[in-house]
C-alpha cells in the first residue's frame, strides 16, 4: 500500500511549485486567509459546512519565538470564499486559571450530541477541552483544569479526536511519540481502566511510523508531532508531521482504532516557502477530498508567522494517500456560486490584500484596517440575469470610495460606492450606488480609494436587481 514517488516526479513537483510560486496574487487561492497568521488547521465538517479552526500567530512575536494568545474559526460552502468569525477562544478569556498565557498552540473541534468540544493544549501544562452549543462558541471552561494534565514541555501538544462508528471516542495527542485515551461520552473525561491511569503510549516501532536516523546518530521513528486522525472506508489513518526540523508530512494506518500502526510513506514532502514545522488535517467534502497544512508564504510570513492553505486531492485505488504538492492556485474550482442577492458578509473572503478583521459584540466580525489601494477578492459570484444596485454597510470617520469591478483588481469597472464620514469608525450606515448591468458568474472585486490613513471599516454587501 505504500506511496512510493521517483525522484523524477519529484523533481518535477517541484518545478510546478516554483511556477506557482511566481504566477502572481491574481491565481492565488493559498494561504486562505490573508488578514491574519494562522496556522495547525484543523478542519469539521458540520451541517453541510466546512469549519476549520487554526492557531493565531501574532504579527510581531516575542523572543523570536511562537507567540500566540487565541484560537481562530472561519468557514466556508464552496472551499473558495472563506468567513472569518473571529478569535473563538483565547487563553486569556477562556481559560483564566492557566498560568501561561502564551503557548494556544494546535487545537481540533468536533460535534457530539449537538454540543461541540474544543481540545485546546496548553503549551507546558498538558491538554484542556472547552464546550459550546454552536461551532461559533462561545466555548466554555467546565472542568477548571487540564483533562490531560502534564508538566512536559513539549510532550502533550496537538490533541486531535475522533468518534467511530461504535460511539468510542478517542483523543491522540503527543510530541515527539504519540498517546491516546478512549474518552467517555461525556468528552470531557477519559476511561482511566487502561494504560496508565488511563493512557496509552504508543510503542514507537519503525514498521509503524517508518525509520529515522536521530542527531546522535541512533535510530528512531519519523514520527514528530501533529497527529490528525481519522477514519475512511474501515481504514484507520494518521497523519502526523515528520522527519525533524524541516517537517515534512507523513502517514500510516490500521484496521484498528488502536493500532498496530503500518508506516505507509509521505504525503508532502520539503518544499520551499513551507515553514519548518507543518500541521495537517484531512477531510471528505461533497465528493472531494482535501488537505490542510500550513506554510509561511504571506508578506513578513516565517517559521513563527504561518498561514493556512488547502489543496484538493483523490485518494488511490487501495486507499493510500498520493504525494501532494503544495501550490499558490489551490482550489481550482468553487463547489457552488456565491449569490450576492442576500447579505453576504464582508469577511467573506477568496483573498486579499493590505486589510485586517476586527469585531465587536454588537456587530460581529468586519473588515477594518482598510487603506488606500487594499481590496477584497470573492470567487464565482453569480449576477444572474444582472444587478442594478449595490449597498455596503461601512462606518467611518473619514470616508473613500470602493471599486466594484469584475475578474481582476483592474478589471471591468461596473460602479463605485462613495462611503461618507459617518461620525466615528462604529457609526454603521448603509450606501448605494447603481452599477452596470451584468449577467453570469464572476470574480468580483472590492477596490478600496480614498486618502492616507485608514478608510472606513467594511461590514456587509449586496446587490439589488
């Protein structure tokens, strides 16, 4: 079953990448969120949604080291256009009684039972998990400690779980071995009759997670960090970073939730423009499949500023997982057009440029920081037999202008929306312009104008026939 790839294939997987690489903001899909740093996706299908919750890397770090405070959440239908809910946990609101306030590292939600449970480590401390009602949070504390408590370093990072068909859940976590307890329906505690006191250590074999040679020459496993686990077709899989520092990603598999494990070779290779550790999640969504990791590509991106990135793919015959190739492009095609006949979210984003999120109580998340020359890029907008208006709901202290134009930042201009001062930047107003006429599906752009200095802050758009 193993995946094995010539030295030709790889030579020329990297050639394609580096093609990629130059090809220019217009084709870039990856990473997908541009507005901030993320990183260790981890991605839930729930009610036909993909949600996909990541780590939150600060613009400026400390120490030249991780620096990070918050869980982040976006969202998406077509796997193109991705919403932006804002900070859904933080170590600071969440989670008071930890100590460290740095160190919200990998993280994994899932359903059960219509509640939804957030693993979160706590870097040095061990693993805690946080509950909410809705994939939005707001995620609450019961425990008021660790479920995993730990006073390792690095040892128990990257919770992920999984829930097979039986209701067993599991949650395996670790770094640089891995771990795993069988959780009670409740997810909040673990069955403690097995391992120690409950926990498992998983024997680190070579024909498990493939050999390595270690800095001191002796001999260990690929295996480093960042399990993903999951299940398809009576298949056990776990994907996991490997090969040391630069990560690569790796994968073996069972027929058991448990294990023996089965090495099965790597699914991404080294590539430039990857930073040195990576964290993967896969997922199957309406028919496809895809694959998240993480890479340090953005403007002042780096190993401590990562950013999310997706690439589709099909598994094999036998069910092995194909080389995948890190690209700019990423998905190629939108799974639904988006219709801007409703309220659609200005944090509804393809990509972007210069702007940030920000949010509030009242209104949510918008779009904020917007300077001269920064826009928005949504794919695969369909007008339909054509609109005639335009509204965007903006709030400002200065005012500008957005750009309303079809297929590229300087494409075809079909209308400007002048946004007035409206007296301080959460006085919310709603303007309109007419627009051209246009009919079928577009890449439609917001280019923001006006003055120095920020803009206005952008909150919802819609068309009017």
């Amino acid at each position: 079953m193993k995946y094995k790839k010539s030295n030709m294939y790889r030579k020329a997987s990297l050639l394609i990448l580096m093609v990629l690489l130059f090809a220019g903001s217009a084709y870039a899909q990856n990473p997908i969120v541009q507005t901030y740093f993320t990183a260790d996706p981890a991605p839930m299908v729930y009610n036909d949604t993909v949600f996909v919750y990541t780590s939150h890397d600060e613009d400026s770090t400390k120490a030249n080291f991780f620096t990070m405070y918050d869980w982040r959440c976006y969202s998406t239908t077509d796997m193109v256009n991705w919403t932006d809910h804002g900070a859904v946990a933080s170590l600071e609101k969440d989670l008071p009684w930890v100590n460290k306030k740095n160190g919200a590292w990998a993280v994994q939600c899932i359903e059960r039972n219509g509640k939804f449970y957030l693993y979160v480590p706590i870097h040095g401390t061990g693993i805690c998990v946080l509950v909410a009602d809705s994939p939005y949070g707001p995620f609450i504390d019961h425990l008021g400690k660790q479920l995993i408590d730990s006073d390792h370093l690095w040892q128990d990072i990257d919770p992920t779980v999984f829930i097979d068909d039986d209701g067993q859940a599991y949650l395996y976590w670790g770094n640089p071995s891995v771990w795993y307890v069988k959780l009670n329906e409740d997810m909040i505690s673990y069955d403690k009759s097995i391992g120690d006191n409950g926990v498992v250590s998983v024997e680190m074999a070579a024909e498990s997670f493939g050999e390595s040679v270690k800095k001191d020459g002796t001999l260990g496993t690929k295996y480093v960090e960042g399990p993903w686990f999951y299940k398809r077709n009576n298949l056990y899989y776990l994907i996991y970073a490997a090969n040391g520092v630069p990560e690569s990603i790796g994968y073996s598999t069972s027929i058991s939730p448990t294990g023996p494990w089965k090495y099965q070779g790597l699914i991404m290779e080294r590539y430039p423009k990857l930073s040195f550790t990576n964290h993967s999640g896969i997922i199957d969504y309406k028919g496809n499949s895809y694959f998240f990791y993480h890479n340090e590509a953005l403007p002042n991106g780096g190993g401590f500023r990562r950013s999310t990135c997706v690439e589709q793919f099909v598994y094999n015959a036998d069910g092995s997982i194909p080389s995948i190739v890190p690209t700019v492009e990423g998905v190629k095609t939108s799974l639904e057009n988006l219709n801007p006949f409703k309220r659609n979210e200005a944090e509804t984003i393809a990509w972007s440029e210069g702007l940030k999120t920000a949010s509030d109580s009242k209104r949510g998340v918008y779009v904020s920081q917007i300077n001269n020359g920064d826009y928005i890029k949504v794919r695969s907008v369909d007008f339909a037999k054509g609109a005639k208006k335009f509204e965007a709901t903006a709030a400002s202290k200065t005012g500008g202008k957005i750009e309303i134009r079809l297929g590229a930042k300087d494409g075809q201009l079909i209308g400007v929306c002048e946004i007035a001062n409206t007296g301080s930047a959460d006085t919310w107003k709603t303007f309109t312009t007419k627009v051209e006429k246009v009919k079928g599906v577009h890449d439609l752009y917001f280019v923001f104008e006006g003055n120095d200095g920020e803009l206005f802050n952008f909150d919802a758009w819609e068309f009017g026939k």
